[in-house]
C-alpha cells in the first residue's frame, strides 16, 4: 500500500472513530427515533390542521404552540440539565414524547376532533422539547473522547437528518395509505418506546461536575456567558433571523395542496428534501472536515439558503421545488455544524445545559416562531410573497451579520479546546 493510500485509510477510519464507542451509537439510535417520531407527527398534524381549517394561519399556530413553552422554560431547563443527572432527565423526555404521541392518537380516535385540543397537546410537546433539547446537547460531549469530537457533531448532524429525511417521508405515505393520521401517531408512538429502552441502557453514572446553585443568577449564567462571546453570539443570531425569515416548511401544506397540486405523500417528500441535503451535507462534512474559513463558508451559505428560498418560492414545478428545498436543507447544515461545533468547544461542561438552553430557544424561535412569522405574513400578504420575501430577508441578514460581527469571518478552524491543550 502506498503512503497516500495509507493516509486516505487512515483519515476514513479516524472520521468513524465515533462509532467506536457503544454509549454514543446507542444514544445517536434514540435520538434517531425520537426525531423520526416528531416529524412523522409534524407532517400529520399539519395536514389535519389544514384539512380541517383552510388556513394558512392556522400553520403558524402549530408553530407557535410549540415554541411558547420553550420561551417560558428554557432558564429553568438549561439549569435543570446542569444539576441533576442527564441520562435519567433523557428518559423521562423520552417518555413524555410517546405520552403526547398516545394523546394526539386517542383524540384522533374518538372522532370530531378538536384543534383545540391537538393545539394543546402541541403546547405539552413544545415543554418536552424545552428540556429534550439542552439535556442531550450537553451528553454528547461526554460519549466520545475531546479528539474526536467535531467529527461525532458531524456524525450525528448526520444521523438527525436521516431522521428528518425518514421521518416526513414515513409521515406523508402512512398517512396517504391510511387515509388518516392514526396510523401516523401510532408509528410515532412505537418508535419513542424503542427510543426509551436505547436510552435504559445508556451509562447511569456520569463524570463529575460541578453542579450550579439553586439560585437566580445562576440560572441567567447561559445569557451572560453567550452575550460576552461575541462570536457565539453572532453565531446563533445569525441563524435564528435568517431561518426566522426565510423559513418556507410551515406552508409546505399549502404548497402540496394548492400549488404544486399533491397529496399527503407529495407534502412528506416536500418537507424530507431539505433533510435529504442537510444529510449528505453533514455526511461531506464528516469525512471533509472544514479545516480552512469556517466562519467565511458559514456566511456564504447562509446567503445561499436565502437565495434557494426564493428559488422555492417562485417555482411551479415539483422537480425544482425538491431540488431549492434540497439546495436549502444542504446549506444550512454548514452553519448548523459551525454553530454547533463552537458553542460545545467554547463552553465549560458546568454550564453547556444553561447555554445549549439559550441556544435551544434561538433555534426553537428560528423554526417554531419561524412558521408562526410565515403564517402571518401568508395571511397578509400571500403564500408565495411570504416565501419570496423571507428569502430576501435572510440574504440581507448575512449581509449585515458579515459587517457588525467580523469575528465570524475570521473564524478560520474548529478545534476542541481540550485538544488544543494537548
């Protein structure tokens, strides 16, 4: 074997070094379902929304009823992942997902079903999500060594979009083929019980930390600690407006339906491209480490997810529409894993839960207040003009963040701290 070949084997080996360890592919696997169960709902619960109300607005109601439980929790549920242990809080989320799965299928079964009710149930999802979120951001650290840790973001970026490319897909052909959403919720169901036995067997002791007092300021430490890194803090502003505006999956309903003239299985193929992209995107990562201009590649495909929004927008045809909404799934993953990458290097484990709290909301906003901002502007203005114009936003917004935060344009390698030390 020749020394290229060698090197080429050995960085092949080294980018799956993750998987090597039992305790993070059991983790990836439960996370795995658990992301298949919601968007197999999410798909479901939109096109029984819209069935029953013929409003876009209604779309952004699903979104916000999501979103406002994070808003009222995320400082009590970063601080609840910081003191008390992560492995069991995962579990009890985990059943809280299968609970609000078996919620939204009994009230489909009793028949005449209520939006007021799945709204509530949604509002009960929303405050599992709060805590999901900053309990299993701050585990993944702990599940592989500081060496190789960039690639185990990638990987399991990866292994997230496999799931939301499986989950929509799942979602839209059960629901076509069983003429309804009960089905759906009872896939959804089955995969968050397997998801909790994956999570039994995950290691019950953990490493040592310190554990923050039960006080006020305490629990604020998140927002100090991301409002003095400037650059994580541009970092996680930049997508919560870019994605706040150029958002399009909330009217993916409306696009199926309406104007590219699809079923339920058309509107699940929709809302898995950008998975699909997002998943070879992190895939390429993985194996292609970004070892040069991070920050600078971030920026520009950041524009580049506004610019395919647009291209959304415009479209008529279903063949374009999948290939903008791939186009938009594969950019955004870059800063996905740029965001992600620096927020875990830069933060010391004793507070990763209360700044993966903050950073939860900035994403929950980003996507749940996303599809809210999309239904009103639908409502106002038209679907159409509100895709187009959310596009257009977001590539305004990377200009802007490219001029107030320079830190993100210099940022050139993402390192571990710990290996840097090393």
């Amino acid at each position: 074997m020749s020394g290229g070949q060698g090197r080429e084997t050995e960085t092949a080996a080294d980018a799956r070094a993750a998987f090597r360890y039992p305790a993070f592919l059991r983790f990836q696997l439960a996370r795995f379902c658990i992301v298949v169960a919601t968007e197999m709902q999410a798909v479901a619960v939109g096109w029984q929304v819209y069935e029953i109300t013929k409003r876009p607005l209604d779309l952004g109601v699903v979104g916000l009823a999501q979103f406002l439980p994070g808003i009222v929790l995320f400082l009590v549920s970063g601080h609840v992942a910081d003191r008390f242990n992560r492995r069991n809080l995962l579990i009890l989320c985990d059943v809280g997902f299968a609970i609000c799965f078996a919620m939204l299928l009994a009230i489909t079964l009793r028949g005449g079903v209520s939006i007021i009710s799945v709204f509530a149930v949604l509002v009960l999802l929303g405050v599992v999500r709060s805590f999901n979120g900053p309990v299993s951001r701050a585990m993944l650290p702990h599940l592989v060594p500081p060496e190789h840790f960039a690639g185990s973001v990638a990987w399991a970026s990866s292994i997230f979009q496999a799931a939301t490319i499986l989950g929509p897909i799942l979602g839209g052909l059960i629901y076509a083929f069983a003429r309804g959403p009960i089905a759906v919720y009872s896939g959804a169901l089955v995969a968050s019980t397997v998801a909790i036995v994956l999570t039994l067997e995950l290691p019950s002791q953990e490493k040592a930390r310190a554990r923050p007092a039960a006080n006020l300021s305490t629990v604020f430490d998140g927002f100090r600690y991301i409002w003095r890194e400037k650059l994580i803090f541009g970092a996680i502003s930049l997508d919560l407006f870019a994605v706040l505006l150029g958002g399009a999956v909330a009217l993916l309903p409306v696009y199926a339906r309406e104007i590219l003239q699809t079923g339920p299985w058309g509107l699940g193929i929709l809302r898995s491209a950008p998975g699909v992209g997002a998943g070879i995107m992190a895939i390429a990562i993985a194996h292609r480490p970004l070892k040069n201009r991070a920050g600078a590649t971030m920026l520009w495909c950041v524009a580049g997810f506004g610019l395919c929004t647009v291209i959304f927008g415009v479209s008529r045809s279903f063949a374009i529409s999948l290939l903008a909404l791939f186009l938009v799934g594969a950019t955004d993953m870059v800063s996905v894993i740029v965001r992600a990458t620096l927020i875990q290097v830069a933060t010391p484990d004793e507070m990763r839960g209360r700044v993966n709290a903050v950073d939860m909301i900035f994403i929950g906003a980003s996507n749940e207040l996303g599809q809210f901002e999309s239904g009103i502007t639908a409502h106002w203005f038209g679907v159409v003009p509100a895709v187009i114009l959310g596009g257009v936003g977001a590539i305004i917004v990377t200009g802007l963040w490219a001029w107030m935060f320079p830190q993100l344009r210099k940022v050139n390698q993402l390192t571990m701290k710990e290996e840097q030390a090393g």
